[in-house]
C-alpha cells in the first residue's frame, strides 16, 4: 500500500545499492533457473548484512517505516494490524 507523495522500497534495492555479491550473482543467472532459487534460499536464509545495517540504509535513503495507527480498543483486544507480519 502505497502512500500518497511517497516511493515504496524496490525488491533488493539495497541489496544492488550496497553491491552485495549474491544480489550481483543472482543478476547473472536466469530468473528462475536452479542456480537462481538456490541464490535466492541464500539470501532468506543466510544475509550477509544485519538488519542493523539495512535499517540504517533506509534511514541514509530517507525511508520511512509507517503502520497503520491501532486504537487502544484493538490494543485491549490483543488484535494486531494487518501489516504487522509483512
């Protein structure tokens, strides 16, 4: 869900920007080919940056992580909203 007058993050674009060396394996291969998937698994399974790093790439970037506002009645009722396992 985009937000008006805003970008959304782009699929690996840190991955390219920060020249990780599997993204630059994964753009050699042929989308969809065994070495691919295997490359892919890799990455969602074995990062070679921390979330620590990432997080601070969109800060540098001017990215902003938004949810949507819960009330406290959602809060009380232990409902989660529904962005929050993305």
């Amino acid at each position: 869900m985009s937000i008006e007058g805003y970008v959304d993050y782009q699929r690996r674009e840190f991955c390219k920007d920060v020249k990780c060396p599997r993204q630059i394996e994964l753009m050699e291969q042929e989308e969809g080919s065994e070495r691919h998937k295997e490359i892919r698994q890799e990455c969602k399974e074995k990062c070679l940056f921390t979330t620590w790093q990432f997080h601070h790439w969109l800060i540098e970037k001017g990215y902003l992580v938004v949810r949507p506002e819960e009330t406290k009645d959602d809060l009380d009722n232990g409902q989660k909203s529904s962005n929050q396992d993305e």
